[in-house]
C-alpha cells in the first residue's frame, strides 16, 4: 500500500512536469503569435475570386456601400453580388481596407468603372477612368510654356480631380476627356530674355580725288548686341500683357564709313572737238540722273542714265542695226554701226524696237530702259565706240 502510495506521487509529480511543460510551450506559442502580429481572418471570395482579407464581412458591406453612394446608380446595385468567406491566418496590417475592398469590387464587376470625376469651378465636367489624368492636367497647364524662359502658370478656373467610382456606361471616353483638358483656360507668366541686332549707320565721305560712281567702304559697319527681359503674360496662348524688365547695350554698333567719288570725267578741247563732228544727239529725251560716268573708279566704259522702266530710248545717230538682242550681262542690247569705225550700244533694255539689218533715222525709237543682265535698277548703259575701241560718251552726247 505504501509502495502504491509514493508510485502514484511519484507519477503525478511528472504528470504535472508534463503539462507544466506543455502550458509553457502553449504560452509561449501564443505570445510568440501574438508578438508577430499573426492573427485570424476571413479571406472575401467575390465571384471566384479572393480580392482581400478582413477581420469581419462588414468591410465588405462598407465597400458595397461606398461604392453605391458614389455611383448613385441603380444598376450598380444590381450587379454587385454576395461575398462568401473562409478563414485564414494573417498579419494584422494586411487587412484589406473599405477603399481596397472596393476598387477590388469595381475590377471584378463590369458594370462599375473606379473613375476620377474632374471638376471645373466645383461643377464635375468629366468622368474618367484614364490612369494618367493628373499627368494630362500638368501637361495642359505648362502648354503655353515659352522655350529657354521662366515659365510659371496657373488655371483661371477651379481644377479638381476625385476619385470615385461609375457606372461604366457613364465613364466618357478617353478623347472627349483629353479634349476638355487641353481647353482649360490657362494664364502663363514667362519672363523672356533674349538678344537683338542693332543696325549700325552709314556715314558717307565725299572725295573730288575720284570720279562720280566711285564707292569704297573704309570703315566696315558691324551690328552692335541689344538685350532685353521682359515680362509676358498670356491666356490660352493670347499675349495679354508685356512689360520690359531691362534693356541693355551689350555691343555698341560700329558706323559704316563709305568714301564716294564727286569728280567729273571731262573730255580733253580735242576730243570734244573731234567727238562734236560725229554729230551724235543724247539718246533720251528725259532721265532722271546720271548714275555713272566714263570711268567712276571702277574703269567704267559707258555712261548711265537712271530713269523709269518703258522710257523711250532713241538712236544717237543714224545707221545700221548690228545687234538686237540679249547679250548676257548687257541685258536687251541695240548696237548700231554709224560708218566711219563709230558704233553705239544701248544696254538693259526693257524691250526692243528694231532688228538686225534695218536702218535707223538719228532721234528714231529703238528700244525702251529696263533693267535686264546683270544690272541694279533701271537705267539706260550708253556706249560710244571709236574703231572697236569704246571712249568717253560725254563729248559726243553733251554740247
């Protein structure tokens, strides 16, 4: 009996090792659980699919909710369908919140779209379902931007996105919302510096050491640098105001000197003389100045008159027509040989009166000025040749 007695305290003593030791391992597995966060939950099976892990079905309830008071549909209502649930073991920050639940919800029923609303001046304009419309919006507020300036710019109206949920028939489509976007109003402010040529002037100096035509640039003119900032305001891409910040000389211009020849080409007693018994008359009847005389510094052959284009142009002296024609940098050219080794030229006519062969009267019409070949205006060149050799109009023409 006594023996009996201290087996079963000796068998309960290591029974009670036993479940001592299990509580302890019981314990510590629970605190273990409970340090990690671990803790029970209710998977949402919505149509087939798990779309998020709850602690009770009222989220779900909450999602549905939310979804129709944004929608205020009827038919959101109908398309939604029941939950079912089965149990698992999470984390306690992996519950899937109202708002996951519910776009969650919207992915899974097409009848509902998770859209954005844009309102303008607190009145919803727009419901899109474009990912990107925040992006849209920043672009269309900097599309007045100017290049290389200091932009900045703002909505003249009140913009602002929701996001909320739809009824995917209501959502517009994605060009209608991209049109309403790039026509919001915009004001830009951009604050533009740039540079700008500044013409420099010419200065002429006379000299009687050269003949009349006679042109030379000593001093060469270069452009000086202007630059500005100015302020420029514009809405929707109309300049509506502009206000210069600075300006400032960077280059001074430089003054173009040209040096021009005042002398006159005067024929010699003798060949005044010698040219008057030719008998020849001035070939025009009106001109309006002598651009260029025999000579002029750049050993011009002929004399120029200026005049208006169709100015009737008539033969010096009588004779046979040897040219009538284009002849390259003369233009529309007539020569009449007048015996004797004396032959005239009229250059860059406009249009001719006569052909080769015929015979011209002294004062007869043969052409009328232009500016054909290689020529800068109208005008009228005369040539005088004496034996092939072209000499000084001036004493045949002038008395």
């Amino acid at each position: 009996m006594l023996n009996k007695t201290q087996n079963l305290i000796k068998y309960n003593k290591v029974l009670v090792k036993v479940i001592s030791l299990v509580l302890v391992l019981v314990l510590s597995f629970v605190v273990s659980f409970v340090s990690c966060g671990i803790t029970f939950g209710l998977t949402v099976i919505y149509k087939g699919k798990t779309i998020g892990v709850v602690n009770s079905p009222k989220v779900f309830e909450k999602a549905v909710s939310y979804i129709e008071d944004n929608t205020q549909h009827f038919k959101v209502a109908q398309a939604i369908e029941n939950a079912s649930y089965g149990f698992t073991v999470t984390l306690a920050d992996k519950f899937s919140t109202k708002n996951e639940l519910a776009e969650a919800i919207a992915e899974n029923t097409k009848e509902i779209a998770a859209a954005n609303i844009l309102y303008v001046n607190n009145k919803p304009v727009a419901y899109t379902d474009l990912k990107n419309i925040d992006e849209l919006i920043e672009q269309s507020r900097c599309r007045y931007f100017i290049d290389g300036a200091e932009n900045k710019a703002e909505f003249i109206d009140d913009i602002r996105v929701e996001k909320t949920f739809s009824y995917a028939p209501r959502v517009d489509s994605a060009d209608t919302v991209k049109e309403i976007i790039s026509a919001l109003n915009v004001k830009t402010i951009s604050k533009v510096s740039f540079e700008s040529p500044i013409a420099f002037a010419t200065k002429t100096v006379n000299t009687g050491a050269q003949y009349i035509g006679y042109s030379k640039i000593t001093t060469p003119g270069k452009k000086g640098v202007a630059a500005k900032t100015e302020l420029v305001e514009t809405v929707n891409g109309a300049e509506s105001s502009r206000e210069v910040l600075k300006n400032e000389v960077l280059v001074q211009p430089v003054t173009q000197v040209v040096l021009k020849g005042t002398a006159v080409h005067m024929a010699s007693a003798t060949e005044k003389a010698q040219a008057q018994s030719a008998g020849l008359i001035l070939p025009l009847n009106t001109y309006v100045y002598i651009s260029a005389y025999w000579g002029d510094g750049r050993n011009h052959k002929a004399i120029d008159f200026a005049g208006k284009r169709g100015t009737a142009i008539f033969a010096a002296q009588s004779g046979v027509v040897t040219c009538a024609g284009y002849r390259g940098n003369y233009g529309y050219l007539v020569e009449i040989d007048h015996g004797n080794g004396l032959r005239t030229r009229y250059a860059h006519c406009n249009a001719l009166c006569v052909k080769v062969g015929q015979t011209v009267k002294q004062g007869q019409q043969i052409a009328t000025m232009g500016n054909t070949g290689r020529s800068t205006g109208d005008h009228l060149h005369f040539e005088v040749l004496k034996n092939n050799v072209q000499v000084n109009p001036a004493p045949y023409i002038f008395k």
